[in-house]
C-alpha cells in the first residue's frame, strides 16, 4: 500500500484543515481533490453543480482520483460525496490508509453554518439535510475506512496527533493525557465495574463502559437482522457503528433519574440514546457472542482507546492495561477472594430476585476464570505495571476513598494547587 493519507468524512469534518495540518507533521504533500477541480474547471463547486449537475462533478472526482494513484507520499482530502460511487470507494483504499473523521450532524453545522459554498445542504433546513447525508453515507464511510476517529470533542491539533499514533509515531504520546486515564482489570466478581462507576463519579471523570460498547454492538446486530455467526458482517458493523457517551443535560429527552451511567451519563447509539435498550434481557443474552468475535474485539478496542485518549477516563475489563491503554499511568487490578466474589454474586442475583445456589455460583465463576484466562482475543492478563488491590472484607466506598486519594495526591491536575500554574 502506497504510503498516502486519505481523509474522508462528511462537510464540516475538518478534512481540508486537519488535512494540512498532517502534512506539515509528516512531511507529505497535500492534495484537496475538490479545490483540484475547481482549478481545473474554473468554476467554483456550487457553480458546478448549478450549470452541470451533481452528475458531471462526480465523474470528475472519479477522474481526479483516478490521476492520483501515482501519488506515494501524500495527505488527500476528499469531497463529502466522494464515497457514494464505489469506484471511488477503491480508489481510495488502494490510495493508502483511509482515515474517516466523524462527528453527529449538529456538531457539523455548527462548523460550518451558514456556508453557501456547500451545494448539498442548500435549499432547506441544513441540519436536516446534514443528517439525511449521514444517514444514506454512513456505511459507505464505514466501508472504505480503515481507521475511524470521532472528531466532536478533539481540536484540529488533537486530531492529527491521533493519525499520527494510529501511523506508528508513537513519539507524539501525550504523558498528560495518560496521566490522567484509569485502566482498571480484574476477574469476575472482583468489583471493577462498580468501581469504575464510583470512581468515574468521584473523580468527575468519564466513565468508558466497555460493556455498553458491546451491547451497542450487539442491540445494532439484532435490529439488522444481521446473523451473531457472521463474524465478516459483525466486524463491519462494528466499524460503522457511532458509540459515545453523552451527558444527560445535553439531551432534552433523556429519562429523569434513569441515567445508568455516572454523572448522569447517556449511551448513544447511532445518535439515539439507548442506555435502557441495550439492557434488554435479549441483548444480555446475545452478547457474549459478539463480543468473542475477534474483529468486533478489534474495532471496539480501537474506538475504546480513541475515547480513553480524550483524557480524565475510567475504562474496565479484562485487558485495558495490557491492551487498549497500556500506557496508563494507573492500572490496577482488583482482585477478591473466590469465596468473596462468590457473596458478591450471591447478593446481586438475590436483589434481581434470581434464583442460583451458591455452588453453582461458585463452578460458574471458576468456568468463568479459567475462559477468561485462556481467550484466543482479550485474555485477563496482569499488566506488569499494574497495582494488585485486594478488596476482599471491603466495601466500596473504601476501595473508592483509597484509590481517589492516591490518585488525586499524584494528578496535578486535580491538585488545587496547580490552579495557579
């Protein structure tokens, strides 16, 4: 593959400004396929589209695409609608590494607003236009993408430093960012999500729920009809997919006292909120297959370090600290006794009023154990640079007080302190 940077993504992504940004960085030529055009048509794109059609400028990107395959060491930004035809679509992948920089449609109008240079969104209401776009483009994004940044809360800057990283310059690592994000692993039972929610609240940081991602995943598949074996189109899918996590002041609509995650946290799906869907007793038991399929593991590992890279993060599982960050500067990995994990699990079913023994409970968490052990993709692993807590005999709130305490004595940034540096 030729050494070339391709940036696709809806108008208002940042293509042409990120877009020269990285080339500056890398030290590649940048190539904008739209202004191409207009310089060698002499026209303008909205003239083009008044006095040929969208047509004629489409088979001209095609033939501006076409002439860059001798292109090798360059950043090419292309047109929002360069990826409806599928020969652009190849074009563009045998072109380099295609990057899609994407951001809901109301974030997208509120960059570029009232821009009359954008034919597309002319002639009604803008924001509604901009999202039918993403609506019929999203796949096809999705499709020719090889990377997938979400760009809502990242600065033009921010944003070229996670191409960079994505690249292999692992040089331009942000020690601050780091500093700031919590990678808790541990087995079943030992409290780590519990945790991750408590401490995300008292820190005032963003908890990640990786599990939600999964179940994002999944309540997706299902509503496709698409087949949990198909591991091809699961993978896609997951590629596709926009996950975030909104605060629910942000939402006009979101359930009063029914936020599940901390701080009033809200799952978004596609621009839905789905914090109570993906908690549907079908979801729960068809999810566990999805996430055992090695791409989907894949693509949410990428989006889960993408998200974790905004910084002031809590992120759980089983192979945060070995895998999605494990540049962390807090990884911990929390354990519990077998008897202690056995209670835990005792008390949770018998407060959702299930009925299980606490043998079977007991061969359950073992079985668990020993497949989290030895999974072919996202194995519990002890990060050598993790911090082992114990918390059997230990409420919550205890485990909660200790951790924040050292973390809040080390981060500067949350040092009062600091405030004046």
């Amino acid at each position: 593959m030729a050494k070339n940077i391709v940036l696709i993504g809806l108008m208002g992504s940042g293509k042409t400004s990120v877009g020269r940004l990285v080339a500056q960085r890398t030290g590649r030529e940048f190539i904008d396929v739209d202004q191409a055009i207009c310089d060698r048509t002499g026209l303008t794109i909205p003239e083009i589209f008044a006095d040929r059609g969208e047509n004629a400028f489409r088979d001209l990107e095609t033939e501006s695409l076409n002439e860059l395959k001798a292109a090798t060491y360059a950043v090419i930004a292309t047109g929002g609608g360069a990826v409806v035809r599928p020969e652009n679509r190849a074009i563009m992948q045998q072109l380099g590494t295609v990057f899609w920089l994407d951001a809901p449609p109301a974030v997208l109008y509120d960059r570029i607003g009232e821009d009359k240079n954008r034919p597309m969104i002319q002639g009604g209401d803008p924001l509604k236009k901009l999202t039918e776009l993403m609506a019929r483009r999203r796949e096809f994004y999705a499709e020719t993408s090889h990377v997938h940044l979400d760009t809502t809360e990242l600065t033009p800057e921010e944003i070229v430093d996670r191409i960079v990283q994505e690249l292999g310059d692992k040089s331009l690592k942000d020690e601050d960012v780091f500093d700031t994000i919590i990678a808790i692993d541990g087995p079943v039972g030992s409290g780590k999500s519990a945790l991750a929610k408590a401490l995300a609240k008292r820190l005032k940081y963003v908890h990640v729920d990786t599990g939600a991602m999964y179940r994002c995943v999944t309540l997706e598949a299902m509503r496709r009809g698409t087949s949990l074996t198909d591991a091809a189109e699961l993978t896609a899918l997951a590629h596709a997919v926009d996950i975030r996590f909104v605060d629910a002041a942000e939402l006009d609509d979101a359930p009063q006292g029914k936020a599940s995650e901390p701080g009033g946290l809200r799952v978004m799906l596609n621009g839905e909120d789905v914090t109570e869907a993906i908690r549907d007793t079908d979801v729960s038991r068809n999810t566990s297959p999805v996430a055992d399929t090695p791409g989907v593991r894949g693509e949410m590992v990428r989006l889960q370090r993408q998200l974790a890279l905004h910084g002031r993060s809590v992120l759980e599982g089983r192979d945060i600290s070995t895998v999605v960050v494990p540049e962390a500067r807090w990884q911990i990995y929390l354990v519990a006794s077998l008897e202690e994990r056995v209670e835990r699990r005792y008390a949770e079913n018998v407060r959702r009023g299930m009925s299980q023994t606490r043998e079977d409970l007991r061969a359950d968490v073992i079985m668990r154990d020993n497949r989290d052990r030895d999974r072919a993709q996202g194995a519990l692993k002890l990060s050598p640079d993790a911090m082992i807590f114990d918390s059997t005999g230990i409420d919550l709130d205890e485990v909660v007080t200790t951790l924040a305490a050292m973390i809040e004595t080390e981060d500067r940034s949350l040092s009062p302190s600091s405030a004046g540096d």
